[in-house]
C-alpha cells in the first residue's frame, strides 16, 4: 500500500523516463517489500530549480556533492518492514536509478514514512486495510 510521492527538476525528466523512474521504484517495492503488483500508486511533481534549497554535501562521503538534479522520493506505507528490507529498498532504487538513467546517487533522497493501517483510506470513505485485518482476527 505504498504511496510514492517523487519530486524532481521540472527540466530533468521526459515522460519516457518518469515512467522509467516509477517503474524501477515500483518494482524495487515488489522486490524488497513484497507488495502485490497492482498496489501502485506514484505521483511525480516537477519543481523548478531555484524552489529546493539543500545542502551539496550533507552527509555525502568527503569529496562527493549533490547539483541541482536532485529526485526527493517520499514513500508512505504501513508499518512492519525490517530495517533490512527498507535499507535494501534504498540501494535497489539508488542503483537502479543511477544505472538507467544516468543520475547519480549523490542527488537521490529517499524517505520512508511508515503509518498505521487504520490511517488509510483507499475510496469510498472506507479504512479498507482496517477491515482486512479485523476479518483475518475473526
């Protein structure tokens, strides 16, 4: 049940390559944290460059630096993943990146924000989530 929010440089990414980039987290979830397939939900904002204030080398390795093509990909999602699995999920989406797209991992910022299930709401004024757990107590 993720929800990925993903910002980047209005001018860094076509659509051919946001689809890239959603895919490669999307699959990177299935990978290291087991979702089902069609649990896919992703919204990519633009951003113009002078908007993101950062630091460029905030704990980066001496020597190393972020530039302005920095991707801040913000993911919501239930609570119970081990921090194996989320520091997994950090490399896989990092590297991938990096691989088929050609950015560095220096500006790929990446944050897990873990709610509980009764905190979602999928439509329909229901908290969906609540209702499958209460029917595998039963």
């Amino acid at each position: 049940m993720p929800f990925v929010n993903v910002y980047y440089p209005e001018h860094q990414l076509n659509h051919k390559e946001l689809k890239e980039v959603s895919s490669h987290i999307h699959q990177s979830l299935i990978q290291h944290f087991h979702i089902p397939e069609d649990d896919y939900f992703q919204l990519f904002l633009p951003y113009p460059s002078q908007h993101f204030f950062y630091d460029s080398q905030y704990l980066l390795e001496r020597g190393e630096k972020r530039t302005d093509n920095m991707i801040y990909i913000s993911i919501t999602c239930g609570q119970g993943r081990t921090v194996e699995q989320k520091k997994k999920l950090y490399q896989s989406i990092a590297e991938g990146l990096s691989t088929h797209l050609d950015i560095s991992t220096n500006n790929i910022f990446i944050t897990l924000n873990e709610t509980p299930l009764e905190n979602w709401s999928f439509g329909q004024g229901i908290a969906q989530m609540m209702n499958q757990k209460e029917e595998k107590i039963e």
